[in-house]
C-alpha cells in the first residue's frame, strides 16, 4: 500500500482501477533502429490499423450525429493516403534510421505549423485533423506499452486491458490519471467512465478543477503519478487529498464506510429537495446553477436547482472539431430552455481564450492570455462568430426563460455595442418572421474595471453576474492557473469582497439584480455575508445547491 498527499478539488471519495492518461507527444521517444525493412513495416501496418479505426468511427458519428459532423473522419482518412505526409515519415525512418513512433510525430509537427501558417482558414483548420492523425499513428504504434488512448476512443493498451473490453471502452469506471488535462480534454471525456481525476499538476481554480466539481466527480492534484499504477486499485479522498495505491484491507474498509456515509448524507439532503432557498426570517434568495454542458442538466434536476445561472457555452466550441454551427447551438439551448421548463437559463456568451482553447480558432500564443484576446474581445472583433451563437440563442428562447451573459467586460461601450449586435440579430430574425422572446441580459462582473463602472452598466443590463473566479485573479493579480500561487489566491481577500459589495450596491442602484456564479457562491462560511450585502441569487456547481439551500435555511 502507498499514500501519496496531493490538494484536494472536490470532496468526493471514489475506489476504482487506475487508467492512465498521457498525451502522446510525451510519450514519443527518439530512437534508433538498425531495420529499416521492418520499421517501414511496422508503419504500414499502423497505417492500416488506423485506417481502419476511422472505418469504425466515421460509421458510428453517421449514426450518432449525422454525416457533416462524421465528415472529419473522411478527412482524416484522406489524410492518412497523403503522398506527401507518408513520404515525410518514410524519408526520416529510411534516411536517418529513426522510429516510427517519432518520425511520425515529427512529420505531424511540421505539416501541422505548415498548415498554421497558411492565408486560407480553410487550410489552416486542416492543422488539427494533421495533429488528430498523427496522434492516432502514434498510439498505434505505442499500443500495448503504455496507456495512451483517449478515453472514449476504441482502442486501449495492455495495462488497461483487465478493465477494457473489445472496443477498447473501460468496462467499468475509472480513477484517471494524468500529468495535466486540459478543459478541451475533460469536457469530450465520458463522464460516465471516469470515478475520480488525479493529476500531477494544476491549480485549485482552473477551468478543469471547475469542471471536476461540475461533474461531481472527485479529484486530487499535485499528485507524483508512477506508470506502474496502471491498472492498480487506488482510492481517491477528496475530502484529505489522499490517493492511496493498493489500499490494504482494513484502509478498504475505512473508506468504503466513508462513502457510504457520505452517501447517508446526501440523502438526507435531499430531503431539502423541493424546499425554499429562505432564510428563517424570509429572505428568499434565487438559487442556481452552473454547467457546461446539456448533459449537466440531469444533476441540476436531480439537486433541484431553481434555474441555470451560468451555461458556460464555450464548452461547446471545446466539444467541437469546427466552429459549432447555429443549428447545433440551437438545439442544444433549446434543449436547456425546453428541459428547465420555463425555469431561468442563463447562457453566457462564448468565453474562450487563456486556459479555454479550440486549435480550429487559430488563436496565436500570447505572454499573457488571462489578459489577452478573448471572450467578448474575440465575439466583437469576429462578429460572424458571435452572430452566429446570438441567432442560436435568440431561436431558442422562443422554447423557454433564456437570458444573455456578456463576459469579461471592463466598458459600457462593450455592452452597447454587443447590444447593437444583438439588435440586428432580432432585426434579421424579425425579417425571416422566425420567433424569438425578449431575453433578459446581463454582464460578467469579472474585471476590477467593470466594479468600478457598476452604477453605469447597470443602467444598460438587467442583471449582473459576479465572477468571482476571475474577479479574484484579477483584483489580487494572481494567476488563477499558477499552482503555485494557490495558497494566495484568496477570494476571502477583503479587496475582493468589498469589490462584490460595491457591484451589488451598484447594480441595485441602477436597477440590475446581482447575482454570484464564481466558485466562491458555493462557499457557506459566507452565505450570511452575501445575504447581508444584499445578493439577489448565487449559482452553484450542480452539488453544492442543496449544501448552499441548507446554509440559506439555517441563517435566521
Ligand atoms: C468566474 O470568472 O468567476 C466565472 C464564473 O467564469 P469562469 O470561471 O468560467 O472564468
Ligand atoms: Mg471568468
């Protein structure tokens, strides 16, 4: 038995087999080889394994999501016939007696910047589909040594085998493993197969650790990961930040009745199911939720939300291999409003950039992302993207209570803006006599700036929502993403709540209502602090709505 101490993302316990996770460009390793013969061969032959795993894939999305989203595996099948690439890694593997494995990560890399750097967008999206394909070679190649696969994708490796049947699926869930997971990462995975997330590295207040809690779903960071717990069973303790490999049996024991426990818990506070979020004094507050996507909606019901407070939507651009089209982004707000049955659903605008990365927008690195082009500067400066989803949004809530959620402002000539361009949106909708209701707006309060000018933007929403996630960061100057500054991002940091007072009295005073929906809305040691200031509603990671309810209920 081994107990390793990392930091605890989410107070959940979850036992279970590991499965590794690893990103194949860590994996690959140059190496000589003195058969070229056979090295060629063994290309080949991953060539054609991979051939045919597109086979599979591209009838499965025909059937799942219809033929211009399986389009892609097309591509990467044409792809995988391309004179010039396969030329490319037989010339490394037969001129300087290099790997395949490498030869074809190499190849990867250099058509993938090739086709970055060219003028047509059309060509430059062709980058991820070179990247896609070559990963796949890769994970052919290396099939059977280590665990590379994605999960989700049909194909798994030797130390996973006990728990992978035929398709390569976990059979059963499992604790995932990995040095770092990105949110575009986390978001495709099946959250049904995965018990918990450890990782080596991240910050508490990462999109992935938001996404963790979302999920429900335990998680540990900070953790050493060794390669030979593949396969291993380990138990995750969200609550001490403890991940125990090969537990003896009285530790089984232990945790087993602890989740058991937790369970008994929770039970009892669903017993909070249908109740007021009300103080005994009768303050009622709003109580929400977050999500990342449709399928988060089964938890909200399940925890009872009284609404959906922030539908972070550039999930779905995270999801996706293209910008997602108005008809895909329209069914899945309208299966929000339609499934919250006229409950409020409050969709926020596409906030991608810093942490949030989709390769198919081309955004080009920056020194410091946090700061730089994204969210609402990317949907002003690409307005055919933000029409786009304005269209989806307005279409949809003709099916439901949807409002608008501007991030990222720091001026009101963004919010007037971003209007205007909702206001031609509806004009043109109007035009084709396509139905749309009025749909409440609001803004992020996330910068120090939009603090500063609440009492104006007040005057141009009807709501406000505090991301106090971001809020923090920059009020305090702190990486959100940096472990370790961890221990000093505070969002208890008095600059930080006064910078929430003032926003509520602001908004008040403008006629917007206030709400929370930063990670901080969920903390209970300041439930009776918010209500003091005068909070209007608080959105919650779907687990934390009946703990917040309870806090509400118990204040006097
Ligand atoms: C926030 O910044 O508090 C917020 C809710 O947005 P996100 O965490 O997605 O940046
Ligand atoms: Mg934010």
């Amino acid at each position: 038995m081994e107990q390793i101490q990392g930091k605890t993302i989410f107070n959940k316990i979850a036992i279970g087999k590991v499965l590794l996770y690893q990103k194949n460009e860590a994996t690959v390793k140059r190496r000589h080889i003195d058969d070229v013969g056979e090295e060629l061969r063994r290309f080949d032959a991953a060539r054609e394994t991979a051939l045919s795993q597109l086979d599979q894939i591209y009838e499965k999305a025909l059937a799942e999501v219809g033929a211009d989203n399986a389009a892609v595996f097309e591509v990467h099948k044409i792809m995988l016939e391309d004179d010039d690439y396969l030329d490319s890694v037989r010339n490394i593997i037969r001129e300087q007696k290099l790997n395949a494995e490498y030869a074809v990560a190499a190849t990867g890399g250099n058509f993938s910047r090739m086709f970055e750097q060219m003028d047509d967008s059309y060509m430059q999206a062709r980058a991820a589909d070179v990247k896609d394909i070559s990963e796949r070679l890769i994970t052919v190649l290396c099939g059977g040594s280590t665990a590379i696969r994605r999960i989700g994708e049909p194909h798994c490796t030797d130390s996973v085998l006990s728990a992978c049947p035929e398709d390569g699926q976990p059979a059963e869930p499992v604790i995932l493993m990995a040095d770092d997971l990105a949110p575009s990462e986390t978001v495709q995975m099946d959250k049904s197969k995965i018990l918990a997330f450890v990782t080596r590295h991240g910050s508490s207040n990462s999109h992935t650790a938001i996404l963790a809690r979302t999920m429900n779903i335990p998680a540990v960071i900070g953790i050493d990961i060794q390669n030979d717990w593949a396969g291993k069973t380990a138990i995750v303790d969200g609550y001490t930040g403890t991940v125990t490999i090969d537990p003896d049996p009285a530790t089984l024991e232990e945790m087993t009745a602890k989740m058991q426990e937790d369970e008994r818990k929770l039970r009892l506070l669903k017993e909070l199911r249908g109740k007021e979020t009300i103080t005994g004094s009768g303050k009622k507050i709003h109580l929400y939720a977050n999500i990342g996507s449709v399928s988060d909606i089964a938890l909200v019901l399940q925890n009872d939300g009284e609404g959906i407070g922030l539908f972070r939507s550039e999930f779905l651009y995270l999801e996706s291999k293209d910008y997602p089209t108005e008809e895909e982004q329209f069914r899945a707000y309208k299966m929000a409003a339609e499934t919250m049955a006229g409950k409020k659903v409050i969709i926020r605008t596409l906030d991608i950039g810093a942490d949030k990365q989709a390769d198919y927008f081309h955004l080009a690195k920056e020194d410091n992302p946090a700061m730089g082009y994204r969210a609402i500067r990317i949907c002003l400066d690409r307005p055919e993207i933000f029409r786009t989803q304005l269209r989806a949004l307005l279409r949809a809530s003709a099916y439901g209570n949807i409002s608008i959620l501007f991030p990222m402002i720091i001026s009101v000539q963004e919010v007037q803006e971003s209007k205007r361009i909702l206001e031609s949106v509806k004009a043109e909708l109007r035009e084709s006599r396509i139905p749309f209701k009025d749909v409440e707006i609001g803004v992020m309060i996330e910068t120090p700036a939009a603090v500063w000018i609440s009492e104006a933007l007040a005057k141009e929403v009807d709501f406000f929502s505090i991301g106090t996630n971001d809020l923090t960061q920059y009020t305090l100057a702190i990486d959100r993403q940096n472990p370790k500054l961890d221990a000093i991002y505070d969002p208890h940091h008095p600059a930080v709540l006064k910078a929430i007072q003032t926003t509520i009295e602001n908004g008040h005073r403008g006629g917007a209502w206030v709400g929370i929906c930063g990670e901080l809305a969920a903390d209970t040691t300041l439930t009776q602090t918010f209500l003091d200031m005068g909070i209007d509603e608080l959105s919650v990671s779907p687990s934390f709505i009946l703990p917040v309810r309870k806090a509400v209920r118990a204040l006097s």
